[in-house]
C-alpha cells in the first residue's frame, strides 16, 4: 500500500429512518442537545439555493485543491450518502463543478461537505443539491492524489466517522455520531415540542419572562429604582 492512498469500505450505515427523523429537526435543536459542543466550522456554507441535507456519512480526505479521490467516492456512493471530504479548507483550487454535481446527482448522492472550494456556483443553486463548502474559485483541480475514503476524518474539531448521519440547514452542519444517535434524537424531539409550545405561548401573549430577572438578581445585577 502507498502511503496516503487507502480505500476502505465502511463497516456501519445509519439506519434510513433514523436519517429520515433527523431531516426533520432543525440543525441548531439538535446542536443544543449535543451539549454545543460540535460543528464544523462556520466557513462552511450552504451553496445551493434552500432546504436542509441528511444523510449518511461516506468520508474523504484530500489534497488541497486536489479531487482524485473525490472522484472515486462518488463513484463508490449509495443513493442517500452524504459526501464529506476534508481538503484542508484551501480555496486557492476548486474541488468540484457542475460535470461532478451532475454524476452525484444521477448517482443519488443526498449532498456534498466540502472543507474546500467549488466552481460553477451557479450550477449549485440551480441543481440545489445541499452543498456546503468554505469557498468559490474559478481555479480547477488537480487530479494526482493523494487521498483516502472512509477513514475518521475532522473538520474544525467536528470528528466524522464514515457510516454517521450528516444533517445540514441553513445554519451550517452537523454531524451526529451513530453511537449516540438513537439519545440525540429523543431529546432533540423533546427539545422541539418544548419549544413549539413556546411559540404557541409567544403568539398568545402568556409566555412566561420571569426566568430573566430571576438569573440577573442571581448574577447580583442591580436594577433601577422604581
């Protein structure tokens, strides 16, 4: 084996209506319910025009503004895989255009994390399929290598394992470890009607502000005299 070039195959995938309940909730709802902890980096932004991703995690690492590996994993992909590739974050060359979102699109790839740069963005907005990536530049890629798939990658400090479930909005990404999944989603569901009753309480006027005074006079703020 060369040193830097490595296939694998991976060993666990998410269940599909594990991903699908995933898709349901709000990137950030599901942030908080793993303690704030995790993410990937805010320079990853979403490049197509609107609506979230979920899918599960089949993982790269690259060369800096090189795509040769990037091109053997879409064709490796499964209908809803999420591609997730760690070039470094160099935007000096693209990782991928339009002839490449065509191919993942026909082949069902569910979106692409980039911590990269793309070209032809506006292919991205019209095809919208959810794309993040840290960069545009109309500079190609090379195509020598090295690379890896489906190895523990990391992004900002946000570890992907392949097989985990990705999920994307218009907040940023997330991805959420398949170990803990099943935890993560009952509490994140939990989380989300809490605060759908908030709303309804906000729209009818009875949502309760006391816990605002309550932690400033904990914290020994003064308040103006009446």
């Amino acid at each position: 084996m060369t040193i830097g070039f490595e296939i694998r195959n991976r060993s666990r995938v998410a269940d599909k209506a594990l991903v699908e309940a995933f898709a349901k909730l709000p990137v950030a709802n599901v942030s908080d319910c793993m303690s704030r902890m995790t993410a990937g980096g805010a320079r990853l932004r979403p490049m197509h025009a609107s609506g979230g991703m979920a899918g599960v995690a089949l993982t790269v690492r690259a060369r800096p503004g090189d795509n040769l590996v990037l091109h053997k994993a879409i064709d490796m992909a499964e209908p809803g895989d999420v591609i997730v590739c760690d070039a470094g974050g160099d935007v000096t060359n693209s990782l991928m255009g339009e002839l490449m979102l065509a191919y993942a699109k026909k082949r069902g790839v569910a979106g692409f994390v980039l911590n990269g740069a793309i070209r032809d963005v506006d292919a991205f907005v019209e095809t919208n399929l959810p794309t993040f990536a840290v960069g545009v530049t109309h500079r190609g890629p090379y195509k020598d290598g090295p690379g890896e798939i489906n190895v523990p990658i990391s992004l900002d400090g946000m570890v992907i394992e392949p097989g985990d479930i990705m999920i994307g909005d218009s907040d940023g990404v997330l991805c959420v470890p398949l170990a803990d999944a099943e935890e993560i989603l009952k509490k994140t569901q939990a989380k989300q009607d809490a605060e759908t009753r908030q709303m309804k309480a906000i729209a009818e006027g009875t949502n309760d502000r006391s816990w605002v005074d309550k932690a400033l006079k904990e914290k020994g703020c003064v308040f103006p005299q009446v």
